[in-house]
C-alpha cells in the first residue's frame, strides 16, 4: 500500500487468497490485482491460474512476501520462467519446522533474499547459511508526510476512557497473540504507579481471555483498557505519553516505526529488531521481555523522566532520515534497477 505506489516500475500484485479488506484501497491507486484463491482442495487450480497470469504479464521479478508466498513464488515462478525471483522476509520463522525443510532445499532458486532488518540478515546468514552477498536489507517506511500530531487532543482519549487529567498513558499496538508477550506486559502493570493508565489496541489471536484473567486476577480494570481493533490509531497514539512494544519476536515492527513518527519515547522488549530502532536511554528503554520486574522498572523511568520530549525527538528523527517511506521507496527502486541490470546482460 505504502510501497508500491512509489516506485517506478511498472506491476501489479497477486494474492495467493481471495478478495481482502485491501482491495479497493489498492486498485484506488492504479495498481492491478489478482486472486489465486487459495484453499484446501484446489492447489492445482490455482497453479495453473498462476501460470496463466505469468504467461501474460511476462514479469521480469517476482518479490515475494510471507511463508507460504516465499516457497510459492520461487518454485513455480521459476517453473513458469520468471527470471529473477525475489523473497522478501518479514520475520524468524525458525519454529517451523516444514518452512524450514522445504526452504533448505529450495534455496538455490532464490536470486536475492530481502530482510526488513539487519536482525533477520542474521537469522539468514547464520542459521539458514545465506550467503550475504545474496541479501539486500529493505527496511519498512512510514508516510510521515501523512502523519500529523494534532489529531487527537489528551483531553479527549480521556474523556472517551473517563480518565484524569494526570494520568500517564501508555499505548501498546499490537495483535493479541502469544510471542507478543502481551500478558507479561499486563501482569507487569500491578508493579507501576497507578496513575500509569495502558492502552491496548489491536485485534484478538488467541490471547484475549488469558489478558483479561490476569486483568481481574490483579485488580488491574482501572489501569488496563482492551481497546480491540481501532481505525484512530494514529489520533489515540498523539493523544498518549509513551508507546510499549513487550514482543518475544519481531520482523522490523510497523507499529513501533509509527509511535517514533509520532514523538513517542518507546518502552520495547531486549530483542534485535527493536533495539535495531531503539537505543536505551537515548529514545527510549529497554527491558528483559520475560522479566516483569524488568518492564515495570522501564515503564516507571518512562514516567518518572525529566524531558521525555527529548526522548520523542530522538525517535523522529531516527524515522525521518532512515525509515521515510520516500526514502525506502528510492531503494526499492535502485535495488530492482541493479537487478534487472545483472540478469539481463
């Protein structure tokens, strides 16, 4: 959505699932779609559709996104004569174990492997043996043309939860699944100053009864808001103190690039893609995810810093001369560029 628009090559998408909520908003700027229609019983179909669209459309690359599209992609689009196959990686999926064997043994149709941070060259390189020269880093870019930090006023979040003028809040966005740790964060909240109010905002995975036992297990209904899935996220984050980010595992968090953006200091878990974004005590802090002494502890020194203002600069500024969408989009733009030029000499 963010990426394509701005670049300059001529493409177009295939999805290898039907129709999703994205649709118009991505043929709304002139970019062609195609849905495979994935499902259990018609993987034949479906590659004799891909087939079909690739005969077409005749690509010079095909770049990849997620598991399932990475293995995809760089089977059959070799197959179908694609010449330069691209699998762009959004996270460590040491965990699975199919992924995994399929991917050592399909490896060699890979041209190029693009991470979205130097944490996952990492996981490539050392525990799936890619060689770096095979690796591009595109990291993930934020619109910040888009983003304003006047949309949504304290005053207001305040009135919609009935909270008091003094409270210090603290927003997390995240999908409520397990490796986002959010039940460690939640438990940890017993530990901090009442008057630090946090926010969850994002869509239940599985997680949600287990954060709202731990919420009534420690009295915590007055300082821990479930918000769900919100389409103001943007306003309720310029409307917050502090941004917190507690996940096990991450690839580059969008959600995390989009509180710096908004001048947020930002409380994050001791993993390699966060502290790729941010560094302790210059726009933010650190703690031991799987400590939750540890995360009350960072929480408080949020709360208790002189010039947090100082902090939320630091973030901006990191955003704005590294992860600006424009910027990644130029990248984007030469690293096709470099392909194409070495393929087709």
């Amino acid at each position: 959505m963010k990426l394509l628009p701005r670049i300059k090559h001529d493409k177009f998408i295939i999805s290898l699932t039907n129709l999703n909520d994205l649709e118009k908003e991505i043929s709304a700027k002139g970019i062609r779609i195609y849905f495979l229609g994935l499902h259990k019983y018609n993987f034949l179909k479906i590659i004799l559709k891909f087939k079909e669209i690739i005969n077409k459309e005749k690509p010079d690359i095909l770049d990849t996104y997620l598991i399932h599209s990475n293995i995809f992609g760089r089977i059959f689009g070799k197959i179908f004569g694609v010449k330069i196959i691209i699998n762009s990686v959004r996270n460590d999926y040491s965990d699975l174990k199919i992924y995994n064997f399929i991917d050592k043994y399909t490896r060699w149709l890979v041209d190029k492997y693009v991470p979205n941070s130097q944490a996952l060259v990492d996981y490539l390189h050392y525990k799936n043996n890619v060689s770096l020269k095979n690796i591009f880093v595109l990291p993930n870019g934020i619109e910040l043309d888009k983003i304003s930090n006047n949309l949504y006023g304290k005053d207001q979040i305040r009135s919609e939860l009935k909270l008091s003028n003094d409270s210090f809040i603290a927003v997390c966005v995240s999908r409520l699944r397990k490796h986002k740790n959010i039940v460690s964060l939640v438990s940890a909240m017993r530990y901090v100053n009442k008057k630090i109010i946090l926010l969850l905002i994002g869509q239940d995975q599985g997680e949600k009864n287990n954060i709202i036992h731990i919420i009534d297990r420690y009295n915590l209904k007055n300082q821990v808001y479930l918000l769900g899935a919100r389409t103001d996220i943007q306003n309720i984050l310029t409307g917050s103190d502090i941004f917190i980010l507690p996940s096990l595992k991450e690839g580059m968090s969008n959600a995390l690039l989009e509180a710096m953006a908004h001048k947020k200091c930002c409380v994050v878990s001791n993993i390699p893609q966060n502290t790729e974004l941010v560094k302790h005590k210059q726009n933010g802090f650190i703690f031991n995810p799987k400590d939750e002494l540890d995360i009350a502890d960072k929480i408080e020194k949020a709360y208790n810093h002189k010039d947090l203002n100082e902090m939320a600069l630091a973030s901006y500024n990191i955003v704005k001369e590294k992860y600006d969408i424009n910027i990644v989009a130029e990248l984007y733009d030469d690293f096709m560029n470099k392909m194409i030029k070495i393929n087709y000499k």
